[in-house]
C-alpha cells in the first residue's frame, strides 16, 4: 500500500508453496482478507494493496507461462493488489525442510542464479502498476549477498578474489538485461544485495568495498562497450540497477548503526532498493551466573533446526565473536562474552521476551530515518519464522501477519 513513508507490504515467503499453483492457492486464502482486516481500520478501504512477491525458480518459470502471469494480473486487479518489489533470495524449498547454509544455493557463482534473477525481473517489469499520473514506479528484487563464505577458504586473497571475480560478472549480466529491459518498458529495475551474517557480503563497508573495487570498475568497462555508453553514464546504470537491501534484522546483528550506514552509502553516492523490516533476539549478559545461565536457556528455547541463527558476541571488551549457528555459540560461551545478537526473525510487535528482548528499537529508528531522508521508496515486512517460534508465539498465519502490518502501520501511516 501506498503510504507516507512509500510503498509497504509483506513477504509472501511467509507462504508455503514451491510451485506456482500451489503458492498462488496461499495467496489467495491470504491476501483479500488481509486486505480487509487492515485497510478498513486504517481509513483506507480502497486503497491498493501491496505484495512482495517472492517466487521459487520453479514458480517463477510457472508464472511466466502467459497463461498463468495474466491470470495472476486478472486477479490483482479484481483484489486492487499490485506487486512492487519480489524476494529473489531463496531459491528453492524453504519450508517444511532443513534450510541451513542451503539458502544460498545456487550462488552467483552460477548461471542457475542468473536466469532465476532475469526470469523475476521479467516477470516484474510486467506485473510493475504505475502510479496516479500514469507513470510505471520503479521495482526491485532482493537477491542473497552473493554466496556463503564457509563455502570457500575465505582467509585466502585468492579464494575470495575468485568468488568476488565470478559474481560479480553474473551481476552484470543482470544489470545488462535491466538496461535493455528499461529501454523497452520504461521500467526503472534494481536489483537489491542483501547483506547477511556469513554471507560473502557481511556488513555495509563489505558491500561497498565489492561495489567500489569489483562492481564499477569490471561494469563500467563492460557496459560502456556494450551499450555505446560514457564511463559517466555506465557507473550512473550500475548506481541505478544494483542497490543494498537493508534488512533490519541482518543489520541489526551485526551492531550496525542505521544513520552510520546510510551516511556511508551516501558518501559513496550508493542507495538503498528496499526496507526489510524484520526483528532479531538480543540479550546482554548479567555479571552474575544465575543470571547469565537464565539468558543462555533463554537462548537455547530458539534453537532449531530449520534455518541459520548466525551470532554476534560483544565481548567485555567490545569485540565482535562471531558464530556460524545458534548451537555453536551455545557450546562456546564464556564469561567474557557481554551481549548476542541471533539471527532469528522473531515477531516486529514484541519487544520483550523475558530474559530476551528483540531489536525492535532498529525498526522504530530506520523508519524514523526513511521519514527524515526517503532514502527509498519500497518496504517490506519479513517475519517467515511461526513455523519454528516456540508455541506461545504462535497464531493461525493471517492472524500473525495481520499483527506484523498493524504494528508497523502504526509506527508510519
């Protein structure tokens, strides 16, 4: 929906479904009566209704048959519903199955990654409304931040010049096709890095390092021959196609400062395609032992299988620990840890778990900034773990997603 802060809505990865029918079925069931729940109360009962669509590589080749990407556009505008930004992240199954370290396969060392990004932004530039003066608003597609490092023997220049190297010559080829696609359509398409814990791009400096010493100088080579362009205007097309997705929960976890961030990109003219509006677990430690081994059980009622709950330690000294899993820093904690922050998408609308609290501070203050700055125009609510929160948490999905969308209206509408 259209609000004064941009366009919002939610990630449909929340919905089980790897093939289109079966997704399209969820979204369905879903999406009217949410519309119905939330707008209404919010004095906007006819307003548009957003989705951020996200579509498995089988659905994705599924809804480009023309038969089925009509009939999904008959029924967004039956449902006055429209799709402004797409989760191309996870590429596979990502419910009911260990997820893990899988959810980055394939990676963009990989031609598989490439035509699964080509096909959503194919998809997008046809699904994209445009706005009340008939003008197509821009849209994009969240992608994972370009491979997992613990796939690779990191420490080595040679084995991360490689992977940067690889990927970033599959990002151009997304980055040529969005700049045939815009001299066709008129649509303005990014794609959207999203940094994450353990990812290849971990932090804000990772993305802009990648960006600054392997992105333009390998695109503005690439693109100003193959498109007759100034090295002005390629490093303008690659500044305009590719941006940072700030996932809140990710940022979070790693002790990031939101206006430190936004002030890093700017310095370095980058941008942000879309909020993902997501909330992680943190504690800090008590000095005494009971206390401490009530938050460390705290931490060990979140710990399942499913999915990565990366950690970040902040020692007494104010270092920074990291650990690939929730299990892993169960096994190495020690007093001289003083906070964790876990990767684990709990509910945006809770704020205090007990021993836990969530970082729910992040969104109240990124929100408070995009007021400030429009540092973009697209947000995302990305709460998909119910399945695996502790049974107290739990409520039938519509009820759970209609928590999460009125919890962070009322923060911005």
């Amino acid at each position: 929906m259209k609000t004064p802060l941009g366009h919002l809505g939610y990630c449909t990865n929340i919905h089980p479904g790897e093939s289109w029918t079966d997704h399209f079925a969820e979204l369905k069931k879903a999406i009217p009566e949410l519309k119905n729940r939330l707008l209404p109360p919010a004095g906007l009962p006819d307003a548009p209704f957003g989705i951020g669509l996200r579509l498995s590589n089988q659905a994705s080749e599924e809804l480009e048959q023309t038969e089925n990407l009509v009939a999904f556009q008959n029924w967004l505008a039956e449902n006055d519903c429209y799709v402004f930004t797409m989760n191309g992240f996870p590429f596979g199954g990502f419910h009911d199955m260990v997820v893990k370290d899988q959810v980055h396969t394939p990676d963009w060392t990989t031609e598989a990654r490439v035509e699964y990004t080509k096909r959503l932004f194919r998809i997008l530039s046809v699904l994209l409304p445009v706005d009340e003066l008939g003008n197509g608003i821009p849209g994009g597609v969240s992608t994972s931040p370009l491979s997992y490092r613990y796939w690779f023997e990191w420490e080595q220049p040679v084995a991360r010049d490689y992977v940067f190297s690889q990927a970033t010559q599959s990002v151009l080829e997304v980055v040529a096709e969005l700049i045939k696609l815009r001299r066709q359509t008129d649509r303005l398409m990014h794609l959207d890095l999203e940094p994450e814990p353990d990812g290849v791009i971990e932090t804000a400096d990772e993305f802009i390092a990648w960006f600054v010493d392997y992105l333009l100088p390998m695109g503005i080579e690439q693109l100003s021959e193959q498109f007759s362009l100034t090295d002005e205007e390629a490093e303008a097309a690659i500044c305009d196609h590719v941006r940072l997705c700030y996932d809140v929960c990710h940022f979070a976890v790693g002790y990031e400062r939101p206006a430190e961030v936004l002030d890093k990109l700017k310095n370095y003219g980058l941008r942000v395609g879309k909020i993902q509006i997501s909330a992680a677990l943190k504690a800090e430690f008590p000095t005494d032992e009971v206390g401490r081994e009530a938050v460390k059980k705290a931490f060990e009622q979140f710990n399942e299988p499913t999915y990565l709950h990366q950690v970040v330690a902040r020692t007494n000294d104010d270092d920074l620990l990291r650990f690939r899993d929730l299990p892993d820093a169960l096994a190495a904690f020690d007093n001289t840890q003083a906070e964790w922050r876990a990767h684990f998408h709990v509910p945006l609308f809770v704020q205090d778990y007990g021993w836990l609290k969530s970082t729910q501070d992040d969104i109240r203050e990124v929100l408070k900034l995009q007021a400030e700055r429009a540092f973009t125009s697209q947000m995302e609510v990305e709460t998909y773990t119910w399945d695996v929160l502790p049974d107290a948490l739990k409520l039938p999905l519509v009820d759970s997603i209609e928590r999460e969308m009125k919890f962070v209206m009322g923060l911005i509408v």
